[in-house]
C-alpha cells in the first residue's frame, strides 16, 4: 500500500469519476483502474460500487477515505513541522472565514508589512466538509467545527442601518419590534449573520420582510444608502459609519450583539507563520477596538 495508490484513490473517492481522476493526476485511466483495483485486492474489501461505466464509493470506501484524509494530512504536516525546524517555513497561511468583514485586507496587509513571506490562501463562505483544510478560522459564535479550539477575538454590537430619510432617523436607539413592518435587505440564507439577526428578529415578535437577499456586506450597505430598506449592520466588522445618507442605531431590545473567534485543529501541526498570525489577529482586535478606530 504506498502513497500514490493513497493518492490516487483519495481522488477518485472524491470526484467519483475514474475520467475525471485520470485528467487530474495527468495518468491514464486504465493505470487509475489497476491502482484501485489492486488496492482493493491488498484490503480484499471493495471500496466501490460499480454500475456499468460509473462507480460510487460504498459505506467502507467512505471508512477507509476517513484514515486516508487523516494519514496523508498527518504527513503533510509532518514534512511543514520539519521545515519549519530547518527554519525553511513554506510561509502560506490558510484561512477559512465565516463572516464577512472588510477589516480582513488590512490585517493580511499590516502582518506582510512586518513578514513578507508570508501567503495566503482565503476560504470564504464555504460549507465545511470533513476534509477542509485550513490553518485558521475565523467565525462568529456559535460556530464549531468538531476538532478545533476557539478563543474570542471581538464581541460587537449588530446596529440597525437606516436610511437618512427614515421615520426613526433622528433617534439613537429603537425597540427592534418598532420595525416589523419595515422592508429588510439581507445577507442570504446560510450566512452566520442572517441567522443571528432572523433569530434576532423572532424574539422581538415577527419575522422580517426581506426584499433584497446579497451574497457580501458591500451590496447590503449600497442598497441602504439607496433609501431602499433597512439593514442590521455589525458595528465594528462592517465599517462603523456608513455616510451621511445613512444612520445607525443602537438596538435596545433585544440585546444584539456578536462575538468573533478564531479556532484551529488541536490535532494538526499550526505553522510558525500561522501561529504567529493568530498571536496578530488577537492584537489586532484589541488595539483597534481600544483605540475605536474602526
């Protein structure tokens, strides 16, 4: 059993398609068939089921992917563990973000400044999936992902924007009920926020009426500034002030708020330069937010 049969069946397990794998690994596809097959024949289990030209990973190919995703991971991070120690750092980082903030740019471009090998590589917005790799992530509670550590970063308030020529723009604060008949526009479905500020919401009685769905932060503050809806907006992530043609105000009830964390795999090697990123992220945070200069 050596690597590249490993290999090999990793992505074909994964694509489910010996064509595609062959393409992939730029190796014929008759040579992808006689490594798995012969695989199967060193385990005497089979790990696919076939039905004509298309073949479909069963129940102990899906057991076996497990220990193969884990055994390859651990040797990947085994050879950056020793060029770490040979002070020869590969020097990307891995980030898997779960919320959006425009605050991202300008900590990647402040840590550069101070450690020019580092590279990044960003996950935005992605479903996890059991063999997402990532050095760091960054999310807003409650998120897990089963495996990693969190530490908070930042807790914000979550405002509520308002067009300048709203019925409650000369106040500083309102009651979230005060808006249940208000036209929303929103991050879409399956966005940490949007899940918060729906439950949000539910427990001021009603359930928003949303008119415009957006995939990023940047098209929801354009929408509001257009006199178009309102909008919950994180006080710190999203930029504070959104211009003059937009208010914010402070929610009274209920309490509305986020915290940020960032997690990490307890079982995988972290990098120097990752490890020092995440010493960053936490400095970051508290200097801008003590500073209030977000």
């Amino acid at each position: 059993m050596d690597l590249l049969s490993l290999r090999c069946f990793q992505i074909v397990a994964r694509l489910e398609n010996m064509t595609k794998a062959a393409e992939m690994l730029q190796v014929s596809q008759p040579a992808i068939s006689k490594l798995i097959g012969n695989l199967e024949k060193e385990l005497t289990i089979r790990l696919f089921d076939r039905t004509g030209k298309y073949i479909r990973l069963n129940e102990y190919g899906k057991r076996f992917l497990a220990k193969v995703d884990l055994a390859l991971q651990t040797l990947e991070d085994g050879k950056t563990e020793l060029l770490d120690m040979a002070e020869r750092p590969t020097g990307t980082v891995v980030i898997f973000i779960q919320v959006g903030s425009y605050l991202l740019s300008d900590m990647i471009a402040r840590f550069r400044q101070k450690y020019p090998e580092a590279e990044f590589k960003l996950l935005q917005h992605e479903n996890h999936r059991s063999n997402q790799v990532f050095d760091l992530c960054i999310s807003s509670s409650p998120f897990r992902i089963p495996g990693t550590e969190s530490v908070p970063v930042l807790t914000e308030e979550i405002m509520l924007a308002v067009p300048s020529g709203h019925r409650l723009a000369n106040r500083k604060s309102i009651r979230l009920s005060e808006l249940s008949t208000d036209s929303f526009i929103s991050l879409k479905l399956g966005k940490q926020l949007r899940e918060t500020t729906d439950s949000l919401c539910r427990a001021a009685g009603f359930t928003p009426r949303i008119i415009y769905e957006c995939d990023e932060p940047s098209m929801v503050r354009s929408l509001v500034r257009s006199g178009l809806g309102v909008s919950f907006i994180p006080a710190v992530t999203w930029g504070g002030s959104q211009g003059s043609s937009v208010v914010l105000l402070s929610i009274e009830e209920p309490v509305s708020s986020r915290t940020i964390e960032i997690s990490w795999y307890t079982n995988r090697y972290m990098t120097k330069i990752a490890h020092k990123f995440r010493g960053f992220i936490q400095e970051y945070f508290k200097e801008s937010t003590t500073n209030n200069s977000l």
